[in-house]
C-alpha cells in the first residue's frame, strides 16, 4: 500500500518541503510506493520573504505572487483547500468542503499566526510598531518609514 504524504500550507515552508520530498522519493513515486499531496487555501503563492521590499517600494505585491501550481513538481498533487479539522488519532484532515484526506504523514506548515493584539501599542494597525508579514503590512511600513525619513 502506498505510503501519503500531505502537506498543509503552501508558503515558502510546504513548497520547498514539497518539492525536496519529491526529488528524494522519486524512485518511490515512480513506483507508486508513495504520494505526496500539498493542501494550500489559495491558488495564488507570495514569496512573503521579499515583503520587505515592499516597503521600499523596490517590489510590487503583484510581482510576488506565483501560481502555487507552477512552483511544485508534477508528481505532487496540489489542491486548494481549506483545511478545518486534524483527527491526528484518525490519520486524516476535513477541509470547508467537506472532503476528507487521509495521510500516513502529516506536515503542517501553515507559518505564523500573527498575535498583535497580545502586547499594547503592538502591530502597524493602531500600534506603535511596523511589520512586513503581510504585504498590506509592508506598504504601510513604507509609509511610516517614509514619514520617519521626512521628519527625523
């Protein structure tokens, strides 16, 4: 029986992980011994890394954004779900639509969650700190570093 492997989040984590999983279990997948499936809530991948630049208006958002398709190896099975359950005793994960995937191994790779609302006066929303994890975030870390320079 073939071994599954799933993926959960399709960032610069999940890809790469994807991606390396493939090339080293080729032969295996080749053979139909293993599968390797990525689950990811959006068609579309940002390379969040390169947000900073945002900022500095050295990249647009839409220069980051990639089909997460074209970023993964045809032998991974890609799709765009939204996954709502974990049943780790059960092996096998629920998403929005209802449908169920079963694994043999999980990898959760979702990134951060972001917890501004944890410390006062955090966060580029009403706070008193910038962030770059989100590209909304960039650009209005771009505006405030912008002023700074304006007024030192």
């Amino acid at each position: 029986m073939s071994k599954r492997i799933v993926i959960v989040g399709g960032g610069v984590g999940g890809t790469m992980l994807a991606n390396q999983l493939a090339s080293k279990l080729y032969p295996e997948i080749l053979r139909g011994e293993v599968s390797i499936a990525l689950l990811s809530n959006s068609p579309d991948h940002y390379y969040k890394p390169a947000f900073m630049y945002v900022a500095f208006n050295q990249f647009f958002e839409e220069e980051l954004k990639r089909p997460e398709r074209s970023l993964l190896r045809p032998e991974i099975s890609f799709y765009v779900e939204e996954v709502t359950r974990f049943d780790f005793p059960g092996q096998c994960l629920k998403t929005r639509s209802g449908k169920r995937y079963g694994y043999d191994f999980l990898v959760i790779a979702t990134g951060p969650e972001l917890a501004f609302d944890e410390i006062e006066g955090f966060g580029p929303h009403g706070g008193y700190t910038q962030s770059v994890c989100h590209v909304d975030h960039a650009e209005l870390a771009g505006h405030a570093f912008a002023e700074f320079c304006d007024k030192p």
